[in-house]
C-alpha cells in the first residue's frame, strides 16, 4: 500500500464557503465524511456534518453552499432538489453503494425511474455507472464524475492509522473474521406492510425484486444455515473467531448463540456489531462473507484470503461475478478446509487476476485518494461561486433550524422522539425500522469524536 501524506491547507482560501454532507450511516458512513470534511478544510472551506433526516434544517441553519445527499430519488428530494437550485445552493449526490451487477438495477440507479431531481454534481464509484447515468439523462447537465470509492481510503496509509492501529501483542491463534449478510431476514417476522413498503420503490421496476418476499424467506434461511458454518469453525478449536452482523441486522440472535457455547469455545469467539468495518479487515488473517457482499472486494484490497459461503443464491443476493474472487464453500463441512487453504496457501494467479479485473471495473482500483479528489471537485465548484439567495427561506426553515440546534445541544439527532422507546417497547413490530433508524444515526458526540481520532491519529 502506497505511503501518503494529508494534504495541509494550501492557502487557497475561500471564505465564507460551507458544505453540509449528510450522512446516513455512522457505522458505515461517519469516517469517510469526516475525511472528506478534513480534505475540504484543507481548501479553506467548512463542512458540516448532518443527519440524514435534517435535510430540509440545514438550510437555514449553515447556509451552505453545497449539499451532498447520498441519493435524490425519493419524490420529497427530487422536489427540494429544485428548491435548492431555485434558491442558488448546489447539490451532489455521492452514493453509499455504487455496484450494480444487475442491468435493470443500474439503469434504475443511474436515472431511468426517477428523473426530475437538480443534481448538480454526481459522484461515482466507476465508469459503469458513469455511461448509464449519462446514457439515461442525455439532455442533462449534471457533471458525472468517477471518483472511486470514498471510504475506501482507510485502507491505506495514512487514513488507515485513522481507524486502525496494530495490536503488539499478536494471538497465536489465526484471525477469521466471519461477516453476515442478512440484512432482511427480520421482516420474516414482521407485519408485511413493512417489507411492502420497503421494496415498493423496486418490485415493478427491476425483476430481480419482483418476488422479494421469497428473498426475504431466502435471507431468513440462509441466516439460520450460518450457524452450521460457525459451529464447524468453533468446533475447530484452531481459530480466534470475530462474528460481524451487517449493520442492518437485529443481534439477538447471535447473542443467544454465543451463550450456548461452552466456556471452552466461548473464548476464542466475540462479536462486533458496531465498529466500522475497515478495523476489523485490517486486523484479520481472513475474510468470510455470506454470498455477494461488499467486505469481501475490501479485503481483497487490504489483501486478505477471502471465503464465501453460498446459501441459495437468491437473484438478490448472490452474484457470480465477484464470487471469482474468493474461495466457495457450500458445506459446513468443509469450511475448516477452505480456511486453511486460504490462510496457508498463496492465492492463484487466476484468482489474483480476477480480484485485480473486478477492482478496475466497478471500484476505480482504489488508490487511497477517493475523498481528495471529491475535495477537490467541490472546491472547484466553489471558486467564484455566487451567494445562495436567501431571501427565499420561509418560517418553515427557520423553525427547522431552530429544532435541529436546539437538538444538537442536547446531544440528539434531529429526529429525535423521546416517546420511540416507549412505542418500540409496546408495538415492537410498528416502531422496530423507526428505531433502528435513530440507533444508525450520527449524533453531535459521534461526529466531534470522529474529527478529534482523525486529527489525534495523523498527527502522532
């Protein structure tokens, strides 16, 4: 991994210039916007970071110049997108996820059923998705650009100190991280409205959700197959054992598992289902994911021995393209024997390839400079920039910022309800998506921690 240095205010400064990145997750999301927000500052120009939710409150309350969304898709955002424009405040969508192995997903992704939206600036993750944006908005002016993946940076030096330091004291025993991907089992057990709502945007759109309730059922089976791989792993008695839920998943039951293992076993096994993902990679002798999933293309950039078990291969959630990339295992049985290949063998050059080609194509062969040359686009954007008319802002916007302040020196997240314990306690099924909502949510504590570790981390 190539050595680099942060780059350091250069002089170029644009005062009064302020950008609101809203993030959407903390675990997944924070870092990266926290790095892209040191970049910035690096160009003289402030950025602010919000919850999601606040998007309408930010305007009022930081006058920004910019405000980069995660998607513009949904009829409320396509509507305050224009308003945005209307008012002079640029908008960017830079996307939590931006492989799409299906057609149909892409092209949905990339404009086909949601036109309509301002996006002044959009941020890629390859070239793929570039030309289907650009082939599905011909007429558009928004300036696509490919930009590689952000938060992949924390794998290389010296963002990668940021997140995480080298233990001194190495386990003798191997280090298996065992990543789930059962991010929709839990609508099993609930009320169907709550998947319908969830998968409405897409069921009629893109054939590969057309009978999401058997991928739920799939998710739901799979998860529960799992625990066949985990027993094989633990009862192997060879390996130190991180278990890692998806960010989506509920951990009950994994936790019920861990308290069924002897005391024996239970040592050399915890979980971890809230630190950022990056950490645990670098710390691993070895990858495990369940079917298609993200961490294993990370690993294969940190360079760790990648094995992915396969459950039905559901059309959702199983792709064989990247699954070129790591070892296959179907059968518990065999899992011990697909980790010691990977842990002692050296990978194939076909395998090596393969990783190599799929890099390329859909993560812009990461380099370590994702959130700088976003930086770089935005200060650009900037240079010379006009003052957003702010006549325009009504009472509405005012109240708005009001609430998300006043929130904010209360440590909350602006969609703070003090009643959700008390609703998710009595209607747990209603109000279970309400609250995982929140959980996932940056709060003002979140985000001062997370630019005092950046700032701390580089200097030592």
């Amino acid at each position: 991994m190539e050595n680099r240095q942060p780059q350091r205010t250069n002089g170029d400064v644009r005062a009064g210039k302020n950008v609101i990145i809203l993030v959407d997750s903390k675990t997944r999301d924070l870092d990266v916007a926290t790095l892209i927000a040191h970049h910035l500052g690096a160009r003289g120009i402030a950025c602010h970071l919000e919850p999601l939710e606040a998007f309408r409150a930010v305007l009022a309350a930081h006058r920004p110049d910019m405000i980069i969304f995660n998607h513009l898709m949904a009829s409320h955002l396509v509507a305050w997108s224009r308003r945005l424009a209307e008012m002079g405040v640029l908008t960017a969508v830079l996307p939590n996820e931006g492989i799409f192995y299906d057609r149909e997903q892409l092209e949905y992704y990339a404009g086909r059923h949601h036109n309509g939206a301002h996006i002044d600036y959009f941020f890629c993750w390859n070239e793929v998705h570039r030309r289907a944006i650009l082939a599905q908005n011909p007429q558009s002016d928004t300036k696509v650009e490919v930009v590689g993946v952000p938060r992949f940076d924390f794998y290389f030096e010296p963002w990668s100190r940021v997140v995480y330091r080298p233990d001194p004291q190495r386990s003798v025993r191997p280090k298996v991280l065992f990543c789930t991907n059962f991010g929709t089992a839990y609508f099993w057990k609930l009320p169907r409205e709550q998947a319908d709502k969830l998968f409405a945007p897409w069921k009629d759109r893109i054939r590969i959700y057309s009978d999401y309730w058997r991928s739920i059922e799939a998710q739901w089976n799979s998860r529960e197959h799992a625990f066949d791989f985990l027993n094989a792993l633990v009862e192997a008695d060879k390996y130190e054992i991180l278990l890692r839920p998806h960010p989506m998943e509920e951990t009950t039951i994994y936790e019920k598992w861990l308290n069924t293992l002897p005391p024996s076993r239970r040592q050399h096994i915890r979980m971890d289902a809230t630190s950022n993902i990056t950490p645990l990679i670098l710390d691993c002798d070895l990858q495990i994911s369940c079917e298609t999933c993200t961490t294993a293309l990370e690993s294969w950039i940190a360079g760790k021995p990648t094995v992915e078990l396969l459950f039905d291969r559901d059309q959702l959630w199983y792709f064989e393209e990247p699954a070129r990339g790591n070892f296959p295992c179907d059968e518990p049985g065999r899992l011990v024997q697909f980790v010691e290949k990977g842990l002692h063998e050296p990978l194939s050059p076909e395998m090596a390839e393969a990783r190599r080609n799929h890099l390329e194509k859909w993560c812009s062969t990461p380099d370590g400079m994702s959130s700088e040359r976003i930086a770089d686009i935005v200060a650009k954007a900037l240079h010379g920039k006009e003052a957003a008319d702010w006549s325009r802002l009504t009472v509405n916007d005012y109240r708005r910022s009001i609430k998300l302040q006043g929130l904010r020196s209360l440590g909350l997240a602006y969609h703070f309800d003090p009643l959700l314990p008390f609703k998710r306690t009595v209607f747990p099924s209603r109000y279970s998506v309400k609250d995982w909502t929140y959980k996932k949510s940056i709060k003002p504590r979140d985000v001062e921690n997370a630019r005092r570790r950046l700032e701390s981390r580089l200097g030592s």
